[in-house]
C-alpha cells in the first residue's frame, strides 16, 4: 500500500499470512509500489495512442506507445492517411 502525506509517498508492507496465492498477489503489489515511489516512477507514460489507457515505462526519449501493437496502429492510420491524400489531391 501507497500512503501518501504531504511529504511525499511512503512504502506500507502488510501481509496476512504466508506463501500461496496471496504472498505472489502481495509481491506482484510491492513491486508496483516500488516502481511508482521509486527513481524509474519519472519514466512513467501514458500511451499516446487514441483510445488506449495503458501506462507503460518509457525507455527512451521518443517513445509514445505501450507497445508495438499500438505503434503499428499508429503507423498503420499514417500510412492511410497519407495515401488517401494522394488521391484526393
């Protein structure tokens, strides 16, 4: 869990019990909040991409997507486009 006073976000470990279902669930969840209060939560994004809501760690500079398949949609619309403009005008 992610506490949240005016000083900054704060690390909260709790765990109910031991191994199973729950320790990989609450492991999954501690890395999460490792990523978001920890340096990498500057590399944070929103995919740029019309109609997704992903938010994915950006790697470099120009990257705008989640993913390739969002790059490729992307591309994809660009290249249309592109093409019915040539033959309209």
């Amino acid at each position: 869990m992610v506490e949240w006073p005016p000083t900054g976000p704060v690390k909260v470990w709790h765990a109910e019990r031991a191994g199973g279902f729950d320790a990989v669930l609450a492991h999954i969840a501690r890395d999460a909040v490792d990523v978001v209060t920890g340096p990498r939560a500057q590399t944070i994004s929103r995919c740029e991409v019309p109609g997704c809501v992903r938010i994915f760690l950006r790697e470099h500079a120009r990257r705008i997507s989640c993913s390739t398949t969002c790059g490729d949609r992307v591309r994809a619309e660009r290249h249309y486009r592109l093409h019915q403009a040539g033959r309209d005008g």
